[in-house]
C-alpha cells in the first residue's frame, strides 16, 4: 500500500516530505521556498514514452528542486496538487501551473 509522502501542517505554515527509502523526513516552512511549480513531463515506461505530471518544489536551500512525479505518486498526487496550491496561496509563494487541462 502506498504512503503519502508530502503532507501540509494543521496551520498551513510547514510542508513534511517523507523518503521513505532513506528513512529521513524533511520539515521545509514556508520561508524555505522559493517557489513550486507544476508541469507535464515524458518518462521513460517500458520501452516507450509516457507523459506524466510533476510537481516541482524550489527551496532556498538547494539547486536542484524536490520532485513527485504523478507517475510514481498516483494515488495522492491530485491532493498534493491541491494542499500545495493552498499552501502557496496562504503563504505568499509564487505558484506556477503548466499543466494543459
């Protein structure tokens, strides 16, 4: 059974990020980020090309943003879409959505 692995606080102020492969849990406030993007993308599935969804988390502290791809994520991918979407909101950080409806 799948986890969730990104959950928003009760006071809408710190995102938890849980990997569960490396048994580590990342606590980001809102201040940390930069911004969170949202875009489609194509990976690789078995020996072809499927496009997929992806949320892109920018923070202060790194180069490389924290990535969920829809793919990997299908059962809470839609509510992570939509917790971060209000967290953005709430918190004043820059939301960018580049998926085509």
């Amino acid at each position: 059974m799948e986890k969730r692995r990104l959950s928003c606080s009760k006071d809408w102020t710190t995102i938890e990020i849980a990997d569960f492969d490396d048994k580590k849990t990342l606590y980001l406030n809102y201040y940390d980020i930069n911004k969170i993007q949202f875009d489609e993308a194509l990976i690789n599935k078995l020996f072809r090309k499927v496009r997929t969804e992806k949320i892109r988390i920018f923070v202060n502290t790194s180069s490389k943003p924290i990535e969920f791809t829809k793919h990997n994520n299908e059962m809470y991918f839609e509510e992570y879409k939509q917790e971060l979407s209000k967290f953005a909101r709430d918190n004043s950080i820059h939301l960018i959505d580049n998926i085509i409806s």
